[in-house]
C-alpha cells in the first residue's frame, strides 16, 4: 500500500493528463475491465467462463449496450499497482475501504458481500488448549477478529508468496493444517476438495465493490445505479444462489441408487443414441451417473443442467434448453462426447482415449489440451493419461498455471483426475457386468 500512495503522489498530474487524453479517442461504447482472476469471480469449468463477477459484468455489459474489453490478471500484486491506471474504467478486486490509498479511489456501490472464514481438512481439531498456525494469503484485504483467533489459540502466519487457491492445495495436501480464505473462494472451490470443509466466520462481513474512474463521472453513475437495480432482480438472487450458497446444487446433492437389474433408467435410450456415434453405452452411464446420479432437472456449478449437466452455451450450441425431454438431453450429451473424442483421435487405444474424454468432459477439453502442452514442453509423451494427468494435477500450481504455453488458466486438477479415475472405474465394472 505505501507503493501505491508513493506512486499516486509522483504521479498524479501525469495520470491526471493520460485519462484527459485517453477518454478523448477511446470510444464511449467501449468499457476496459481489468478483472483479478480468483476463482469464485473467473473460472474455465466444462470449457466455458463462469464466476459470479464475470457474469455480473456480463449482465452489465447487456443492460448498458455497452462492450466489455476484458483482461484478466491472476497476480493481485500486479492488479493492485493498477489501480491508479486510467485506462480502465472498472477494476474489479477486493480493497478495503479505508486507509491512505482508499482516498485516492472511487468505489462503486457494493455488489457483494464476504467475509473472512477458517479453511481445514475435515478431521482437524479447533483445539484452544494448543498454538496452531493460522496461514493467511498473499495480499489479503479483510480485518480478522484477533480477539477470536486469540482464543482459539491461532498464531498467523503470513504467506506473501501464495494465494488463496495455492494455500487450498497445500491444506489438501497436509502441507498446512488452517488457513484463512474469503467465504465466496472457499464455497466455490470446496467441491473440488472433498477433504476440506469450512469454518467459523473470522472477521466482519465485507462489501465488494469495483474500482472506478474517478474522472468517468456519468459511466461511474451509470454502473452505480444499474447496481442498485439488478442488486433487486431475480436474476441476481440466483447469481447469488449459483456461487455463494451452502444448499446449492454444486455443494451438496443427494441421490438415490438404481436398482440391480439395470444401471440407470435410461439404459434403452443411451445404447440407441450411444450406438449411433460409436461410443460405448456403458461409457455415457458412467459419465451420467458421475454428474448426476441419473437425477433429472439439477442445477450445478455455472448454470450446467439436466442428466448430462451440460454447460448453457453448450445446450444451445447442440439444440436443447431446460424445457428438453430427457432422451433429448441424453442425445445431445453424447454428441457432445462424441465431438470430444472426435479430438482425441490420434490416441488409438479406447480406454486411454476415454480418459481423456471424461477429463475433458469435466473441466474442458482447453484444460487438457494446456496439460499435453506442458507434457510436449517437458518432452513427456502427451497421449498417455499417466503423463498428462500429473500435468492437470500440477495446473493448479502458479508456476504451471502462469507457463506461457497454458491458454486456459487455473484448474483444481486433482479433482478433474480423481473424476476422470472414477468415471474409468464404474466404466470397468459396467463391463464386467454388462459386457
């Protein structure tokens, strides 16, 4: 922080000059978003973008008429010496509102709120009789409640050189055993740990806001009021539901099992459109029963939906929509399966192949495709699942997630092989059982 007041105090007629200059010959229907990319707020999930932020700005861009450049910065170091920038009209990151720097800031009215909440793994004792350490993340904003944390017996422990998703893997890991992480980070990440759970809130209830600039004063009043009034919108309270509930689709579900003489109920219509393209029946089952139990109508993380928990952008682009039959929904999800295996062509053996498939079906065929680039870049043989999946694993790590070759960014990759196993798994037992 005192880098960015030193900045502001060298600079200040200099910025002053360039955002004069800047808005003059940029055009009015173009906003320059620059977006610190956590995970609740920007993700690549099943190949698409999603994150309560970016469709916030998405939502924005739609009512305003407005086009939003976006950049994406994963460094909050870096987006923090942004802030003064005047090229952007929104920053989109996590101040607090108070202190030197925050005086030099325009913050629009908040969008959200979190606060700060405790990370373990899930057998791990809040034992107040011995001093834990208590990991907090490079950067972080919020104010703890110290007089808590005392009592619990919690001694901090800085971490300058991690984020919050890096502290994550080392918890999983059992590198760390607490750590501190922001309520919308921990309730959208925690489906892909299944080892860790949440703790007692640890500080107070923050507002999130975007970074203005300052010299945009009828935009700045623009987003101010549009935030207002979708803030009262249905569309908001399900943005809300989607990303920052506990009882949501994506934290938890509960299912029933099928019974013995069938695998699912929709063993008939799987064999006929599964025949059609080539893919084994026992294959698609295996996948279905991964993503939905064989449960109709869910909702789960970023909008997918239905049987095959298809992406919204992938139901359109294969024809169907909420309102589709169930033999509908299953026709389209193994097009969609077909289309992906149609990419993995040059890999000869089936079952290798089908690893890659369910991988790709999970977080996205560029998440893979990011893997077999650092497999080529490390000379490692990208058309075995052995070498890529330590890749996908090792794509959560930011030396491998910021390497010049990935496109496609963070990935909880442990979660996308422990899937990928699975789906092979109950495929072999499909087998054996019905052959």
């Amino acid at each position: 922080m005192v880098i960015l007041v030193a900045t502001y105090s060298r600079h200040q007629e200099t910025l002053q000059s360039e955002s004069n200059a800047f808005s003059m010959i940029r055009q009015s229907d173009t906003l320059e978003v620059l977006l610190s990319s956590h995970s609740s707020d920007f993700f690549i999930h099943k190949g698409t973008p999603i994150g309560f932020q970016y469709e916030l700005l998405k939502e924005f861009e739609k009512a305003s008429g407005k086009v939003i450049k976006l950049s994406i910065n994963r460094d909050s170091k870096k987006v923090l010496k942004e802030l003064l920038n005047p090229h952007y009209d929104i920053i989109s990151v996590d101040i607090r509102k108070s202190g030197i720097v925050s005086s030099f800031l325009t913050f629009s009215y908040p969008h959200s709120y979190t606060y700060p909440v405790i990370l373990s793994r899930k057998e791990q004792i809040y034992d107040s009789n011995r001093v834990k350490l208590l990991y907090i993340p490079n950067a972080y904003h919020h104010f703890l409640s110290m007089d808590l944390l005392r009592g619990l017996n919690f001694k901090i422990v800085d971490e300058e050189q991690y984020e919050e998703e890096e502290l994550i893997n080392q918890l999983q890991d059992q590198e760390i055993d607490y750590m501190i992480c922001d309520y919308q980070t921990a309730i959208t990440l925690l489906p892909f740990y299944d080892d860790l759970t949440m703790g007692p809130q640890i500080g107070p209830t923050h507002e999130r806001c975007w970074i203005l600039n300052g010299q945009n004063k009828e935009l700045n009043d623009e987003i101010n009021n549009w935030i207002i009034t979708f803030s009262k919108t249905k569309k908001y309270q399900i943005l809300l539901r989607r990303y920052f509930s506990p009882h949501s689709a994506i934290i938890k579900h509960h299912f029933s099992k099928s019974g013995n003489k069938t695998i699912s109920p929709y063993d008939h219509i799987i064999k006929k459109h599964a025949k059609k393209y080539g893919i084994d029946w026992q294959f698609v089952v295996a996948i279905m029963y991964q993503e939905s139990k064989f449960q109709s109508g869910l909702y789960g993380l970023g909008g997918s939906y239905g049987l095959m928990q298809m992406m919204p952008e992938t139901m359109e682009y294969f024809g169907i929509n909420e309102t589709s039959t169930e033999e509908e929904q299953i026709a389209a999800g193994i097009k969609y399966l077909y289309k992906i295996a149609r990419a993995f062509d040059n890999i000869t053996d089936k079952k290798e192949k089908y690893h890659f498939v369910a991988a790709s079906y999970n977080a996205g065929r560029g998440h893979i495709l990011d893997a077999q680039r650092l497999c080529e870049k490390n000379q490692q043989n990208s058309t075995q699942w052995k070498f890529v999946s330590k890749y996908l694993i090792l794509k959560s790590k930011k030396e491998y997630y910021s390497d010049p070759v990935v496109k496609s960014g963070f990935l909880p990759g442990k979660h996308t092989v422990k899937y990928a196993e699975e789906v092979m798994n109950r495929y072999d037992t499909y087998l054996k059982f019905h052959p």
